[in-house]
C-alpha cells in the first residue's frame, strides 16, 4: 500500500473553500481574497477565516492570477494528505460500498465521479496507482470541495486489495458491456460491495474484470453506445442508495 502523499494544492471558488476550512485533515498556508468580491461577503467563510492568513487582493491582482469567474473572489492553498493509509476491514460494516476506477486517467472525469460518489453516499474510492488520473489541482477543483469528505485510497495492485476485501465478505460488481453481464438495476448493491468502472474507451482491465463476482451493464437505448463514465457511476450510485432507501 502506498503512503499517503503530503502535497500544497490550490483551489479556489466558495464550495471548495468552504469544505476545506471546515475540515481538520488539511493546513491552510494562504488565502486570496478579493477585496468587495462576492467571497468576502460570504457570511459561512468570513467566520471560517478567522486567524487565518488572508491575503486581500485588489481585482487587478486577483484576475490576474485567477479566473475571476470560476474563482468566485477566493483561491485557497492548503497542504496534507489526500490519500488515506489502508483501506479498512470494515468489520462492523452492514451497507459499506466502495467504488474502484480501473483506467479513468481524465481530470475532469475523476473530479466528476468523487462529487458524485460523496453525494450518493458511497464510502470510498480506490483507484491503481499506474492506471488511473493522479490527484491534481484540476481533480480537486472539479470535485467542488468533496474530496474532503471522500475516503481516497491508492493501491499497487486492485486484484490483491480485492481478495482482501472479499476476505472481509464484500462482493465485486463490474461495470462492463458483456454478453453476460446482467442489468445494473437487477444487481443488490446492499451489503458490502465494490463496484468497479472503466475508461469509456478501454473499460477495465481484463484481469481485473476475471476478478469481478458480478458483471453489470447499462443498456442503450440511443445512438450512442456508451455513457460518460461519470454518467455510469451516477446511475448505479443512486441505484444502491435507492435499494438502501427501501430496507
């Protein structure tokens, strides 16, 4: 297992802002402000950013280092790390679900999925060291703060995290367009469960699928044959939250 990895990012915008003063995993070692900007009228983070260093930047400063817009009057830079140590037993664990990105290396992607992931309630993601998007500024950004309430984990090798984790009574399900593969919505993702996506051009890797218990897919119905594969995590999210909702 790889160690957690103690970087300074930059982020900016209110969300993003928020999450991070809020949370105790992360050291803030500068904000920039702009002054009359829409940040500095935000009740939640002018209490938040006391004693904080705050740097009050004048427009023309700000815009130049910052997207004004996208920016919303607050850049934020923090240091800690991003990734947690080990991966749980979750021994006492009744309805856990992990979610695995095998191949997803795009930015906007990876950012998409963790907002999505964290407001469907899911409690993890694993991603492989060597085939998967890194953690970036762009990751972070993307996410709009949830990565600070996300459980990151990043490993050398998923089929051994998976026999770990099947050792502990989860159950993998695969995402994957196959002539055996069943409907997503006809799989329980109650219980302990691991649910694994792919690139939208490469899917996952063909070992790591063999290791899979269950293989899902998603028909179309249009033209297209495939979803984002954001789109994809948001459909069997929601679908485990609503089989949560109806025990």
């Amino acid at each position: 297992m790889k160690k957690p990895n103690n970087t300074t990012f930059t982020c900016v915008g209110i969300n993003n802002a928020i999450s991070i003063l809020r949370s105790k995993r992360f050291t803030v070692t500068n904000i920039d402000l702009l002054k009359n900007g829409r940040a500095e009228r935000e009740k939640q983070l002018t209490a938040l950013m006391n004693s904080m260093p705050v740097n009050h930047c004048e427009k023309n400063v700000f815009s130049h280092k910052y997207s004004q817009g996208k920016a919303q009057g607050i850049a934020i830079t923090f240091s800690g790390n991003v990734f947690e140590k080990d991966i749980p037993e979750y021994a006492d664990g009744k309805n856990v679900c992990l979610l695995v990105l095998d191949q997803v290396e795009d930015p906007q992607n990876f950012g998409q999925i963790i907002r999505t992931a964290e407001c469907a309630g899911i409690d993890g993601i694993i991603i492989p060291k060597h085939h998967s998007a890194s953690i970036t500024e762009s990751v972070l950004q993307v996410s709009q703060g949830a990565f600070v309430n996300m459980d990151l984990y990043e490993v050398i090798n998923l089929r051994h995290e998976f026999e770990q984790l099947k050792k502990n009574d989860f159950w993998i399900v695969g995402l994957e367009n196959s002539i055996d593969a069943k409907p997503w919505h006809t799989i329980q993702y109650t219980g302990k469960t691991v649910i694994v996506v792919g690139s939208e051009g490469r899917g996952i890797r063909e070992k790591v699928l063999a290791s899979c218990d269950f293989k899902a897919t998603i028909p179309m119905q249009g033209k297209t044959n495939s979803l984002n594969v954001s789109a994809t995590v948001a459909a069997i999210a929601f679908e485990r939250l609503r089989q949560l909702q109806e025990i």
